[in-house]
C-alpha cells in the first residue's frame, strides 16, 4: 500500500501519559517540519537501514486497543509489525504488511514495542520487546530471507536481554552489538546487576542513572556472546549522569551511528522530551553527553533513528501529528547534519513562524 488518507484529526492536546510517568505530553499550535510517512496506519519508533539499495523503516505499529489503563504504558497495546521501505527519501513509501504478529510468538504476552533489525549471514533479523507471560519485558528474535518479512521468531527470547528498545549497530569490522533498555514501564530500573529485582525503583536525584545496555551478538546474532555490561553515560566533567538529571540522564530508545570515526549513542530522555546525543570511542562507551538532537515533538514519547542514505544523513522518529494521542503515532523523516566538530545541529520539528 503506498501513501494514502486515513484522516487528519488536527492538533489537538496529546493527553495520553507513557511509562507511568507524570509529565505532561507536548503540544503545539506550530507546523510540522515534516510529514507523517503513511497514513492508513498509525506507525511509531522507526529503525531504519539502508538494505539492498533501499530505505526500510522497522516501525512500532501502534493501534487503539481499547486499554485505558495508562500504567506503565499499558495504552501501547500494539500486537504486530509492518514494514515500510522507499527508494527514495520523499518518494512513495510501501507498506509490506504484517511481518509478525504476537500470535506467532511463543513466548510473548502482550505489548510489541520499538523493535530493530539487521542484515548478516544472508539473513534478516528483527529483535523485538515484548512482555513475556510473567508481564516481564524480554528480548526476542525473528528471521527472515527478506527485509520485509515474514519473520519467523525464535523459541525462547534472548538470554541475558531484557527491558525494551533492542537496536542492533553493526561495525565496520562485523562485530554485531545490541543495545538495550527503557525506564519505568520499560523496566529498566528492576534489573540492577542484570538480576531481575522487580521492587527496585527508578533512581532519583544524585543517584546514579539506571544505564542502558550493550552486548556483541554471537556470530548467527541469535544470542549475546557476553553479559550485557552497563553503558556510561557521562557529563563533560566525566561524571556518570544521575537520576534527578532528566534533561539529560538516560530513560529509552537507544540508537548508535558512527559518524568519522566516533561512535554517537542517541537516546530519549522521557520525561523531558528530548532526544540527545552522546559520543564516545568504542561501542561499548564510555559515551560523553554532547547535546540535544531533536527538541520535543508533539506527544508523550520521542524515538530516533539515524541512518546514511545514497550519501545523506537522515533522522527518522515519531510525533502524533496524525490523531493528537500520545499512544497513537506516526513516524517521519527529515536531513540531519553532522558539524565539522563533532557535534550534530540540533533538529527543531517544528518550522519557525
Ligand atoms: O512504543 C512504545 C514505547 O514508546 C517505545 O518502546 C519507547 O521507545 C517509546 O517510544
């Protein structure tokens, strides 16, 4: 299916709150800088790669499940993927259909949230989160002989995985990593240690932030070959970002680039809306904060992709231009711009009047 009208429902307030959080969502009376990339679906957390000379954009698919429960994000009921790809940035966008549906996944229970993807081995893989039937979010994998699905998942999700937001950075030497993580409602914050510890809080204040995770996959990146380590997260000074720090410490969507030689995390900091960058030399960091990538998009969450395209640096996320409901989405597209120092030039995703 190519671009075609579901409806526009105007700006009207997102009042919808994610990850039982309390902070209001962002809304606006501004016009977008972009354009949602399909509209017969609503279409959330875009991944996007450049496989086989074409854009594929690995999206939640976000749907009104009826649940007006909004604990720890249980209005993100979403129950598959579809998967959109372009030959060109602007051009006509197709939609794949269905490449997995939570149906087919033995182990899941409920909510398919940001997944990923990579090409190795002549394969396609989709990680995914998921909660298992305990309600605990895990880390599954599906494959394919085509980018655009079907997949078909594995038995068991990945061991030693766990919360949300997979995204899988392979490096130039073919070394595969998976990051990983989400506060709250992700349930990041249980997993001190890497042992599932369901009473332990979100950090507050000068506590430590609760950090992301990486681990290289094995080879057939069907699963991690070591433990996941924590990914540091520092100020300029060199001090790991704390809880309280909500500008800038880390709550979902990981994301890695590498840009000239430098490894830049990007990641959302929730409550305050923002997607920031932090670079570093290694895959595994550590990864100092450097700034904001993309200021506060209209609804609750904000999910990045960055990719390279026929030559150009492009920013794929979400906003909820479409219903005006933060659990409602849809995902879009606009350049981004690396600076000769290092830095990138931070993205507004509203025109100035
Ligand atoms: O789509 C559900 C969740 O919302 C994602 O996992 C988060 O990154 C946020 O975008």
């Amino acid at each position: 299916m190519f671009r075609r009208s579901l409806r526009t429902l105007g700006l009207s307030a997102a009042m919808a709150l994610a990850s039982g959080c309390t902070h209001a969502p962002v809304t606006t009376t501004s016009k977008f800088l972009s354009e949602p990339l399909v509209t017969h679906l609503y279409t959330a957390d875009p991944a996007a790669h450049a496989f086989a000379g074409r854009l594929y954009v690995y999206p939640s698919h976000d749907i009104d499940a009826g649940v007006t429960d909004r604990t720890d994000g249980n209005h993100y009921a979403m129950r598959d993927y579809h998967i959109l790809s372009m030959g060109a940035v602007g051009g006509p966008v197709k939609d794949h259909g269905v490449a997995l549906k939570i149906e087919d996944v033995p182990w899941a229970g409920r909510q398919l949230w940001a997944p990923d993807a990579a090409h190795a081995n002549g394969r396609y893989y989709l990680f995914f989160p998921a909660r298992d039937k305990a309600d605990v979010f895990r880390i599954g994998v599906a494959t394919s002989d085509s980018p655009a699905g079907p997949f078909t998942p594995e038995a068991s999700p990945l061991e030693g995985a766990f919360s949300i937001d997979p995204a899988v950075y392979g490096d130039d030497d073919g070394a595969f990593y998976l990051y990983f993580g989400g506060l709250a409602g992700g349930q990041l914050q249980r997993w001190p240690g890497n042992t599932y510890t369901p009473a332990a809080p979100v950090p507050q204040g000068e506590e430590p932030e609760a950090a992301p995770r990486v681990a290289r996959l094995r080879p057939d990146l069907l699963g991690l070959a070591e433990p996941a380590r924590e990914i540091q997260l520092l100020d300029p000074a060199g001090k790991i970002l704390v809880g309280g720090d909500e500008a800038r410490r880390f709550f979902e969507s990981c994301w890695m680039h590498k840009h000239a030689g430098t490894y830049y995390f990007t990641y959302s900091t929730g409550t305050t809306h923002l997607i920031c960058y932090a670079t570093g030399h290694s895959p595994y960091g550590p990864f100092t904060y450097r700034g904001v990538l993309l200021k506060p998009v209209q609804g609750w969450t904000t999910h990045q992709s960055v990719v390279r395209f026929k030559g150009k640096w492009y920013l794929f996320y979400h906003d909820s231009q479409l219903s005006g409901k933060s659990n409602l989405r849809n995902v879009k597209v606009t350049e981004l711009h690396h600076l000769p120092d290092g830095t990138i030039e931070a993205i507004d995703p509203f025109l100035t009047p």
